[in-house]
C-alpha cells in the first residue's frame, strides 16, 4: 500500500507517495469508517454519566460500541466489554484486577504484561516460541491456586499462534483463570473466544484500523475484576474516568469493518508467501522464524545473517520501505529480543532479524519495492563481506 493511499491529513504531507508501508504489527492506518464515526460523533459530545439529554446520548453512543467490538471474539455478550485505554492498559487490569495470588505468563509476551507484574512465573516456549504445554502442566501442578495463566493467542515479533485452546483446558483443569493478549490477532484471523475458553481478553483498537489510545479488557464470563483506575464508577465500576467516546466509537467502526472484511487477509498470506518466497530465492542464507508452524497471515521475522536489523531498517527506509527491528511498539527501542531469545534463536539470528507486517492494503507494488530494497541491501552487504575476506 502506499502510504498516500491508507493516511488521512498528517499522513499524507509527511511520508511521500512513494512508501511502502510494511509495520502494520506496530499500528494500522485510520480506517475511513472509523474516521466518519469521529466526525459525526463530533456532534455528540457529551459525558457518558451525565443526567440530561446530551448525557444520554453520548451513552447511547458508548452502549452501542460494546456489541461490534465483542464480535471481534465471536458469540460473547457485549456488556463483558470495558473500554480501557489500549491494549497496555487491559493486560494491566486482567493481570492485576483478577486478583490471583500467582501469575504465570508465556516467556514471549508483549512487554506490557511482562512489566504488569515483574515477579509473574515464565511458562518456556519451544524453537518455534510456541508455549510448552507441559511445563505449563507441570507449573499449575504445584504451588498455591488461585492462578491466572496469561497467554497471547499470537505474537507481535513473528506471528506465531500459540495453542490457547490447549492453554486453556490445562489452566481450567487447575482451577485457573485464563487471560489471552489478542491484540495482534483481532480481524487477521478468526476468533471464538468461548471456543477457545479464555476469560478475560485484550484487544486494542489502533491495530485493526481504529485510533491509539483505546482498548478493551473483555471478559466471557463472570469473572470479578478489581478497578486498577479508582474513582468514578464508570465501565460497571471496573475502570475509572470518563469514557473516550470519540476512540470508543471510532474502534467499534473498526472492529465492524475489520470482521465483515476478514477474507481479505487470504490475500494478505499471498503476498506475505510471495515476499518470503522472493527473500529466499535472493539469500538462501536468509531466515525466516516460525516459518513452519501456524503463524499470522500477516507477519514475516526475516534473518539476514550479518547485517544487523538497525542497519537494515534505515536502509530500508532510505528507500521508502518501513519495516521495523522486533517490537517497534516501544518507541526506539534497540535491543535484543526477549522473544527470540526464549526461542533461543541463535543472538547473530536474533540481531539480524526484521519484522515485516503487512496490512489490508497491501498490495503487490509493496512486495516489489520490498525485495527491490532488500535485496540490493543484501547484495551491498554480501558484496562488502566478500571484500573484506578477499582484503
Ligand atoms: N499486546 C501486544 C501483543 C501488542 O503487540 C501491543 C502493541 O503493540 C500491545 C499489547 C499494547 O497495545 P497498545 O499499544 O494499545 O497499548
């Protein structure tokens, strides 16, 4: 896609028409529909709580965005949804707000929940940084219960879906709650939260085309949560201050969006194979991470062997193609990754390895001008080594 195609206002003057933007994993353009659901809830501003007339609009407006964004998880009754601020913010409250005296998250999620609570028990991951069900038996096995198994249903970094499903029937068999991180799944693929038996779930609005800034905590079923925001009584009393009913209408009209035009990720996954298929036939030393397992339709987590992922994002950007190194939702932040270290990727992999994310725009001009891009890359660099060794 080109940038020029998916931005609105900002968009368009700073980044030229020639980009291709390849970071959907860190967040997605404004959709149109969500854009028009700011503009004519312009209109209806009001305080959610407030008594009179424009009070009661504007919770009609809040009211009726819970059921489109509990659709994102299938046949789940929309009052379990709390608007929260992201997706940060929920993994908080489901991580914090259930109340369990232990927590035990896969040693590949996002950061926020990792740093939601520091002392939480490391379920390990395999080669292909999918959970090992195992010790995640062995775990709940021992030590005290209540629990809460924290699981995202797929990664940021690689794409890859973890078994939740298994996840859960082990956790429920123990007596433990379930809490599953779907923000990076929401509207690529399919979800039945029910069918995969989480109890609470994240979702965040500003990676399936709605704005930054709001999120959801949904929960399936009847579990409590304690406020992790205190003061007003709003969301059913599970999270404090007044509604961002501009974001809240606005990540409805995503999510609608989002599940009416799922299918289109089956030409997302073509093209994504198309780019994985043109990086190796140029480097068949390249490598691409979860490659043989379920993985979104969307992500790729490329390897050039020697050519470090910071050089290659600024390469990449110098010829308009936007890619990031790992997690660039955490704003400049270089680094090993923690996810491909528990994958135990080898560290010379793991600092080469770029994320490419693709969206539902876009489309094969993107394709070319990545493999145009990444491929001189590789042949400047492979042509640099091969002077060195003949030097
Ligand atoms: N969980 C995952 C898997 C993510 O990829 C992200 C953001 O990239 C978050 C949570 C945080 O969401 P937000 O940016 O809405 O706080």
């Amino acid at each position: 896609m080109s940038v020029a195609d998916a931005g609105h206002g900002l968009g368009r003057r700073l980044v030229p028409k020639t980009a291709s933007y390849l970071d959907w994993n860190a967040t997605a353009p404004l959709r149109p529909e969500a854009a028009a659901a700011i503009a004519e809830a312009l209109d209806g501003w009001g305080n959610p709580s407030s008594v009179h007339r424009r009070g009661r609009a504007a919770r009609r407006l809040v009211e009726g965005a819970r059921e489109p964004v509990a659709a994102l998880l299938g046949d789940v009754d929309p009052s379990g949804v709390i608007f929260v601020s992201g997706g940060t913010e929920a993994n908080h409250l489901a991580l914090l707000g259930a109340g369990c005296d232990r927590v035990l998250v896969s040693a590949v999620e996002h950061d926020s929940i990792r740093a939601a609570v520091p002392s939480a028990e490391i379920i390990p991951v395999d080669a292909d940084g999918i959970v090992l069900l195992d010790a995640l038996d062995r775990l709940l096995s021992s030590g005290p219960h209540p629990a809460l198994v924290s699981v995202m249903y797929a990664n940021n970094e690689t794409g890859v879906v973890q078994p939740v499903a298994e996840v859960a029937a082990i956790a429920r068999r123990h007596g433990a709650l379930f809490h599953c991180d779907a923000v990076q799944a929401a509207g690529k693929v399919a979800l039945d939260a029910r069918k995969v038996g989480a109890d609470l779930v994240t979702l965040s609005a500003h990676k399936i085309g709605g704005p930054a800034g709001v999120g959801a905590l949904v929960v399936t079923g009847t579990t409590d949560l304690t406020p992790q925001l205190r003061g007003g009584g709003q969301e059913h009393r599970r999270r404090a201050g007044t509604e961002n009913l501009l974001g809240i209408v606005a990540f409805a009209a995503a999510a609608a969006v989002a599940a009416d035009e799922i299918a289109v990720y089956d030409k997302v996954v073509a093209l994504r194979d198309e780019l994985e298929a043109g990086v190796a036939a140029a480097a068949p030393e390249a490598v691409v991470l979860g490659a043989s397992v379920d993985r979104l339709p969307n992500t790729s987590a490329i390897a050039m062997p020697g050519v470090t992922a910071e050089t290659q994002v600024v390469a990449l950007d110098l010829d308009g193609v936007m890619v990031s190194a790992g997690a660039a939702c955490s704003s400049g932040k270089v680094g090993p990754s923690h996810v491909l270290a528990a994958m135990q990727v080898d560290p010379k992999i793991a600092g080469s390895t770029i994320r490419v994310s693709l969206g539902w725009s876009s489309n094969e001009a993107d394709i070319a001008h990545f493999l145009q891009a990444w491929t001189a890359l590789y042949r400047r660099c492979a042509g640099l080594a091969e002077g060195a060794r003949a030097a």
